[in-house]
C-alpha cells in the first residue's frame, strides 16, 4: 500500500480524535518546493500532544520503506530527550500506540 494512503487514514483517524478532545496531532511537512527548503530535515510526518505532557512522534512508511538518514539522526536526537518516536506502517499500529500512552 502506498505510504500516503497510509498517512490519509491515519490522519482522518487523528482527527476525529482531536474533534472529541482527546488529542491534539499536527501534520508535518518537510521538502523543497521552486529552490525553498521547508521543515526541519529528518523531521517526522505527524506529532501527536497527549494528555500529561506526552508528545508522540510518528514517521509513517508503508511496509517496504525505510528511514532515510536524516530521519534516524532526528529520532535518535528525540529520543536522547525522552521523546516518544516511532514509525508506523499501519491505521492498526496507531490505534495500539494511543491505547499503550493513554494509560
């Protein structure tokens, strides 16, 4: 499956969240568009505030993908603060890491 089916799913997910007020997620864009670099390099797709200060960390791949460079280097960096990073392939993988971090 491609990774923006992916992320559409898990963004409209997200959102039907947020409209109950049990998150708040921010989409993250990163690229270059006519010779402007935009977003933090190796930054993930989505961040995700949860109650008692829980910030999630989400870089969306489908299951073949792979972390490019940068997005390692940007992982172990939020880690190293106690950051929560992960990368997710699925809707399904979302759904468990929200269950795991609201309790």
């Amino acid at each position: 499956m491609k990774e923006s089916f992916i992320q559409r799913d898990i963004l409209q997910y997200l959102k039907t969240l947020e409209r109950y007020g049990q998150l708040v997620y921010q989409r993250n864009n990163t690229g270059k568009r006519g010779g402007v670099s935009y977003g933090k390099p190796g930054s993930p797709d989505v961040y995700i505030f949860l109650p008692k200060g829980i910030t999630l960390h989400l870089e969306i791949k489908n299951e073949t993908g792979q972390q490019r460079e940068a997005q390692i280097a940007f992982q172990s960096k939020v880690e190293r603060l106690g950051h929560h990073y992960h990368v997710v392939r699925s809707l399904d993988e979302v759904e468990k890491l929200l269950t795991r971090y609201k309790h």
